[in-house]
C-alpha cells in the first residue's frame, strides 16, 4: 500500500508541474541508495530531451591543498558542494540557457581544469545526497524524488564501486564510510528526505515509477 501511495503521488506530482520553461527533477537520497539508477533509466528513456546534473561535480575547487589534506576532507558535509555555483547553473538551464559545467576527479579529490558544454532540455535532472538540504537548490525543483535504501545494502553498493571506479582500498572505503558517510547521512541526508514530494524504496524495481513519470511529463 505505501508503495501504491508514493507511485499515485508522483504521478500526480509530475503532471501538476509548473507549466513554463524546463522540467527540474531532484534525486536525493544516501549514498549507493539508487539515485544514479533510477536517473539514468529517465534518460534513457527521454533521450535528447533531458540532462543530468550531478551534485558530485560541484564539490570546491581545493587545489590549495595538498592530495593528502584533500583526501581527509569531509565530502558529506554541505560545505564541501559549491551550492551558489550549483544554483546558478540549474537557474540558467532553466531559463533557456547553456552552461559549462564543472568536472570531478575522484582520484585526486579535485574538480579538473576542464568543464563540459551542456544545453538546456525539457527536463533537466540534479542527482546527490545533499541537493534537499540547501534551500535554493531545493526551491527550484519541481519535483523532489527520495530514494530510500537500506544502509547496509547502501554500504556494500558503495564498496564496491569505489573499489571497482576509483580505485579505493576496502581499508579506505570502510574508514570514509564511518567517520564521515554515515554520521553526515545521518545529520543531513536522511531528515532531508522531509522535504520531498514523494519517497520511493531503492531495493524495488522503479520501472513503473519511470513509467508514471514519463507520462506525467508528456501530459505536461
């Protein structure tokens, strides 16, 4: 039943959106919770028509810092994303605009020289776990999606990908995880999940909840 719910709600959300200029979706939710999964299903299903923006490519610049001072930042914490230039940038997609979005190098815990060319869509996409907890960010969505996920199926879906995309050590991964992932997940992320429209569970199959989305959006 709670699952029916929260599918009616989305659906209901989605085709009640504001009907001027692009559609902006948020993804929150806790690390490895399905927020990239669920993303890339609307994009392949909306094809041009969309664009990700992901939270992670706008962490600081902290160049003035040492590779191992960078490595022992908190990248949980609000203060490490680069909300004003993330504000800007969705407030320019959603005027009509293009913008070069920053790019991220998790090997070396630093944005890289280069940005990329991205145009504006009918649907633009912000995806992270901490895109609920600034108020500007939030504001400008027009539809809030949480995708809730178990932690410890939330832990070894992190461990592995960091080990297999980002050549972290399991020692690594585990000492992040529990000085920082968990503890700010549990001061920031998680009661971030109030302000959104609808929650979805992360261990279910989303392929009816894209499907009602995408319907949603073609009423629009």
């Amino acid at each position: 039943m709670f699952k029916f719910i929260c599918i009616l709600s989305l659906c209901f959300s989605a085709v009640v959106m504001a009907d001027k200029g692009p559609t902006i979706i948020g993804i929150a939710g806790g690390t490895g919770s399905g927020k990239t999964t669920l993303a890339e299903k609307l994009l392949s299903s909306l094809g041009s028509n969309v664009v990700l923006i992901e939270e992670d490519c706008y962490y600081k610049e902290l160049s003035h810092l040492s590779l191992k001072e960078r490595s022992e930042t908190n990248f949980d914490h609000p203060g490490a994303i680069d909300f004003d230039c993330l504000y800007h940038d969705l407030l320019s997609l959603k005027n009509g605009n293009s913008i070069q979005k920053p790019n991220y190098d998790f090997t070396t815990h630093n944005r890289r020289p280069e940005s990329t060319l991205v145009e504006t869509a009918d649907v633009i996409i912000v995806a992270g776990i901490l895109i609920f907890v600034d108020e500007k960010v939030r504001d400008l969505c027009d539809l809030k999606i949480y995708v809730e996920t178990d932690d410890d199926l939330r832990l070894m879906r992190r461990m592995e990908r960091d080990m297999r995309e980002r050549g972290r050590s399991l020692e690594n991964v585990k000492y992040q995880y529990f000085t920082t992932v968990k503890p700010m997940h549990a001061q920031y992320v998680e009661p971030s999940k109030h302000h959104a429209d609808v929650i979805i569970p992360g261990i279910s199959d989303t392929s009816t909840v894209v499907d009602l989305l995408i319907e949603g959006l073609r009423h629009r």
